[in-house]
C-alpha cells in the first residue's frame, strides 16, 4: 500500500462509455466496493494529452478497476492495466451479469488485435479459480454446461479444464 491516509483505486475504462449510464452505473459498482476514493480519469483527470500521464495515475494507485467494451479492451485501458501488473498493483475486471456486477483479479494480458482497431486491442485474462467459484455460486447445472468433445453432459464446475471453461463461459456470455 501506498505511503498516504487514503487509498485509491483507478477506474480503467473505454472512452467509447465516458458519459454514459453504463459508465455510471460500473463508477457507483466500484465506489460501492472500494474504501477510499476512486478516479475516473474523464471526470477526475480530463484530457492529460499523452499515455503517459495517465500511466503516472495508474502508477500511484492501490488497485485499478478495469471494465471491458465488448468482451475486449482499448489500447489505453491495455496499458494501463498492464502498467499496473507490472508494478504489482492489483488489477480487477468489473463485469455485469444476470444478478449485477461483480469482479475477478486480473492475472495477465493478452492482444488480441496489433492492428489499427485500439478499441478491441486486447483481453483482460482473470485467475480461472475466481470464474469457477462464479459459476458455482449460479449453480450452474450439469445439463447446462456440455463438453463438446464427448457430446455429453459433464459435472460442473469442478472438473473443467480450459478449453471445456471458454465453452461454458461462451453459453454464459463471458469473455476470458
């Protein structure tokens, strides 16, 4: 933890939300979870002009927050969570399903696009026991999660392996 009274978090997110309800909605999520106080670089920071300065945020920061567009991450919300990775800060994905928002820690990074779309530049990667434990907690049935291998039902969650997990988290509308 930092050397300061208050902690504070930073909430990562893509510009295409600035301003919006859903930006609203994932900023009170993430008040209403962390202690201290929260920046959310459009309403705290405003237009700082290069990456960097809001690297330096990131970088003085006890957690970041970060927030998906369409299953993916932009190339500014990829650098700063991996910013934070790299400094040890703890990154977490906020995601909303069917019973509200909820967050998984973030163990990695990956890109998915080196292209000139920045908006779907990567993946957040999240520790697959905190999925699992999500997944238990939905009482996910053995009727609802099907290993396409064998074309059968397979005992849920426990006995996954990845590749049978990205199946079970495509049916839910997950992204890894």
């Amino acid at each position: 933890m930092k050397n300061r009274t208050t902690r504070k978090a930073y909430y990562a997110h893509s510009m295409k939300i600035y301003n919006s309800k859903r930006e609203a909605e994932e900023y009170a999520y993430i008040k209403s979870i962390f202690k201290g106080n929260v920046v959310c670089p459009n309403k705290d920071l405003g237009e700082l002009g290069s990456m960097n300065r809001y690297l330096k945020v990131v970088s003085d920061a006890d957690v970041v927050y970060a927030t998906e567009f369409n299953g993916r991450v932009g190339k500014g919300v990829f650098e700063e969570c991996e910013t934070a990775l790299k400094l040890g800060i703890p990154v977490y994905v906020v995601r909303k399903g069917a019973n509200g928002f909820y967050c998984f820690p973030v163990r990695g990074l990956q890109i998915e696009d080196r292209g000139i779309n920045w908006v779907f530049y990567g993946s957040l990667i999240v520790d697959t026991k905190y999925l699992l434990k999500y997944l238990k907690e939905l009482k996910v049935s053995e009727t609802t999660t099907t290993n396409i291998n064998e074309a059968r039902p397979i005992q849920a969650p426990k006995l996954f392996k990845i590749k049978k997990m990205k199946t079970t988290i495509k049916k839910l509308n997950f992204t890894t």
